[in-house]
C-alpha cells in the first residue's frame, strides 16, 4: 500500500524540496510513498484571487479565508487525517508519526501570515499540529518535518538494521551516544566499555546513559513516560546508576 501525502500551500514549489533527495527522495522515486503539493490560491473565487483578510477584532497580520481552505481540503480530502500546522497545535511525538504512518497517507495544510480563520478546525475536523515551540514564517517546512519523520518508518524506506526501535522517543528515553573510529580523536577515546565486546555490559551502560542524558536534557520525557524506571535492555545487568537528582 503506497502512503500518500497531499499538502496544501500558497508555495507548492516549495516540494519535494528535501524530501526529494537522500531516504525520502528514493522512497519517493520507487512509489512507496506519493506527494502532491496544490496552490490554495487555485481555490480562491475572487477575480484578485485572494486567498487572505484582515482579522477580525484587528490587530497586525492576515488571516487565511476559510471558505477558501475548506475548497481545498475538499479538493483533498478521503479519509485521511488531515493535518493543519500550527503553533496552537498538539506538538508532534513519534508516537503520532508511528500512527500516521501505519495510515494510508495523510493531508497537511500549511499556514501562512497570521494562520487560519479557527472555524475551520472544527468544520474539516481538522487536527492541529505544532513541531515545536517556537514560530515558523509558514507550515511548509513543518510538513516536510512531519512527512520525513512518516516516511523512514514506512516498510522498505530504512535497512532492517535500523528498525529504529531503540532510536531516541521511542523506548520513552533519547537514545544513548554513539561512537565510531577513530578509537581515540584529539586526545578524546571511545569509553571503554564499548570495545569490551561484552553486549550485557554494553547494554547496561548504554541504557544508563540514555537515562542520564534524558534526565539532563529532558526531565519532561521522564515525568510522561516514567522512562527512568523502565527495565533495562533483556540480557543486560543494570549497574546501579549514579542516580543523579534533577
Ligand atoms: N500567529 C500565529 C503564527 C503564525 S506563523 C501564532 O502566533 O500562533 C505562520 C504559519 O506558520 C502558521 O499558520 C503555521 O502554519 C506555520 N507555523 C509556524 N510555527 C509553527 C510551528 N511551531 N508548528 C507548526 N506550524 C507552524
């Protein structure tokens, strides 16, 4: 089954863009996945074909119509989740990007200006979708962050090797560090653990870090998963971790 992407932009030149090239873009090329980008503006009805106006109670800005968005979406929509960027949105987890992409596709609709006319949220049934927490200038560039994050995990986009289940959000925890050659790289070496070739050890140690660098760097990970009390890998013994108070 092909996943299928529609977006809906006032810059549809703007894809594939990235998505074009690396994983995503062979992806593409051999059909596992489909975009199509349309021009809101294709939907405009005015002879200015004006796709914005001014907002209601005033203030700085421009607000998307929504009777022109809702032409769009309908140009669109067939039952997949339709996507509308936002900073006011839920923000974007793995879980949600697993879901999607188990999907049949998804429709993403991209803001521009000051965003939306609300109404339409409620009206299309539309799901509100933040990448984070700060302020794009447009939702293009968070459609490509969602459909990137979807598209490596769909059946034949990564090697069996990276099945990503241990990768970072996925087990509750960022993932611990990675090393490579050279063994030692300006007076800095590889922790030793690492080359002791002993995998319940490295297991161990690796699950430690995962949990000190989130505990670190993200406490809110722990607090919502209950990641720092998960068990450790099967076949490692966990050392007691230096349990560091945050
Ligand atoms: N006035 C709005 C910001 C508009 S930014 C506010 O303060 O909430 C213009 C467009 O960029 C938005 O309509 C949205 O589609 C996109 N955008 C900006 N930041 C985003 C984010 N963090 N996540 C998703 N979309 C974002």
């Amino acid at each position: 089954m092909q996943f299928r992407a529609s977006v809906l932009t006032l810059y549809p030149d703007m894809f594939p863009g990235p998505l074009g090239t690396s994983l995503a873009g062979r992806a593409l090329e051999e059909g596992i996945w489909n975009l199509e980008a349309g021009n809101i503006r294709d939907f405009a009805t005015d002879k200015h074909r004006s796709v914005d106006d001014t907002p209601a109670g005033g203030g700085a800005g421009m607000v998307l119509r929504p009777d022109v968005l809702a032409a769009a979406l309908d140009s669109v929509a067939d039952g997949r989740p339709m996507l509308a960027l936002t900073p006011r949105g839920t923000p974007l987890t793995q879980a949600r990007v697993r879901q999607l992409a188990e999907g049949e596709g998804v429709i993403l609709l991209c803001g521009r200006f000051e965003g939306f006319d609300e109404r339409i949220f409620e009206a299309k049934s539309l799901e509100p979708v933040s990448v984070g927490d700060y302020v794009l200038s447009g939702g293009e560039l968070g459609a490509m962050v969602i459909l990137d994050a979807c598209v490596r995990l769909l059946p034949g986009v990564m090697g069996a090797a990276s099945s990503g289940e241990e990768e970072s959000f996925e087990t509750g925890l960022l993932e611990y560090p990675h090393y490579t050659r050279p063994v030692e790289w300006e007076g800095r070496t590889i922790p030793e653990v690492l080359r002791s070739g002993d995998h319940a050890k490295i297991a161990a140690w690796r699950h430690e870090r995962a949990v000190e660098d989130t505990r670190l760097r993200r406490p809110d990970l722990i607090e919502r998963h209950g990641g720092a009390s998960q068990a450790p890998p099967s076949g490692a013994q966990r050392r007691d971790t230096k349990a560091k108070k945050t």
